[in-house]
C-alpha cells in the first residue's frame, strides 16, 4: 500500500524536473546554433525527460495502489498535471530545434554565398595568372615537341647504324661458316691419308716377315740335306 507522502514526494521531484527541463530548452534556445553543441543539449534534455516520464510511471502505480479514492483522486490529478506539462516541453522543444534548423540553414546558406563570392573573386584575379600559365604550358608543348622531333631522327640513325652492323654480322657469320666447311673438309682427308699411311707400313712389315721367313725355310732346308 502507497501512502499520500511517497506521492507527494514524487510529485515534487517530477515538478523540479519540469523546471529544469524549461531552463536547459532556454539554454537551447540561446545555444550558438553549431550542430555539436545543438547535439549535446539535446542529449540532456532527452536524458532528463525520461527522468520526468519515469517518476509519471510511479504516479501511476501509486493510482493502483492508494488507500482511498480520494487519494487515489488526488494523484490521478498529479499524473494528468505532469503528462499535460510534458506534452507541453516537448512541444516547446521541437520549436527550439527547428529554430535552430532555421539558424542553422542560414548560416550554411550565407557561407556557400560567402565563398561563391569569395571564390568568384579569387578566379577573377587569377584570370592574368591563368593565360600566362596556358602561354607557358603551350610553349613547354611546342619545346617538348621540338625535343621529341630531335629525338625521334636521332633514333632512326641509330636504327640504321644497326641495321648496318647487322648485315656486317651476317655476312661475317656466312663466311666463318664457309671456312668452317673448307676446314671439315681437309681435317677429313687427313685423316684418310693418315690411315693409309698405317696401311702401307703394315704390308711392308708383312712382307718382309715373308721374306725372312721364306729365307730361313731354305737355309733349313740346305743345311739338313
């Protein structure tokens, strides 16, 4: 069972939260307007309303569980006065915040035309700037150009030097080969010759073998007859 004092005292506290929601609105309303600080009172504020909605939450258990219809009574009245004045910050807060959006947008507006102006300023005394730098650019393009010219002939020389020692090299590889070929040649026919060579002193030694033999058989054959 609730008593009436438990009600009061959360009346009283659901009251002070009232008045200081009113008082950080205001601080909101007189913020400078920048999105972080805008975003910070914000937060507080929603903070302390769910502080308010949860002392309205009690008020209204406490209409279940009174003594006496007329206390009953009493904080009914209790509940419906702070769900009145709740509904009443919160409307006072979404006009704080749109008059922020508002300063806000000019704000942003009177920037952008700021630097348009700024800007179109700028572009203007860099106009002379801007011709003498397209002047220099088409004068390094015309240079770079000349260069490219030098370099492209000088290219084509060096193609041609070679080409030319490339023929050089082709002949001289012919030619090695040719000599290659005479030099297979007679590294082959002295090779024959050399083999004949061995042939012909191999029969002489054969046939003075023969000889010394045939010799031998008819001294033989004198001496024993």
């Amino acid at each position: 069972v609730i008593n009436m004092e438990s009600s009061q005292l959360i009346n009283s506290q659901a009251s002070s939260l009232e008045l200081k929601l009113n008082s950080m609105i205001e601080e909101l309303r007189q913020s400078s307007g920048e999105m972080k600080d805008t975003q910070y009172h914000n937060k507080q504020i929603r903070e302390t309303f769910n502080q308010l909605r949860a002392k309205i939450k009690s008020l209204e258990s406490h209409i279940r569980e009174s003594k006496t219809d007329d206390e009953r009574e009493q904080v009914k009245k209790m509940v419906e006065w702070h769900s009145s004045q709740i509904n009443e910050l919160q409307k006072t807060l979404q006009r704080s915040n749109l008059m922020l959006k508002r300063v806000q947008d000019d704000r942003v507006r009177d920037e952008l035309l700021n630097s348009s102006t700024k800007e179109s300023t700028r572009l203007r005394k860099k106009g002379d700037s801007s011709v003498q730098a397209t002047s220099a650019i088409t004068e390094s393009l015309v240079e770079l150009r000349q260069q490219l010219a030098t370099g492209l002939k000088s290219s084509e020389e060096t193609l041609k030097t070679l080409v030319h020692s490339s023929n050089v090299l082709s002949d001289s590889h012919t030619e090695m080969k040719t000599v290659g070929s005479h030099i297979d040649i007679s590294t082959r026919l002295i090779n024959k010759f050399g083999r004949r060579e061995i042939v012909d002193k191999l029969l002489i030694i054969a046939g003075l073998v023969l000889f010394f033999s045939v010799v031998l058989y008819i001294l033989k054959k004198r001496l024993i007859g």
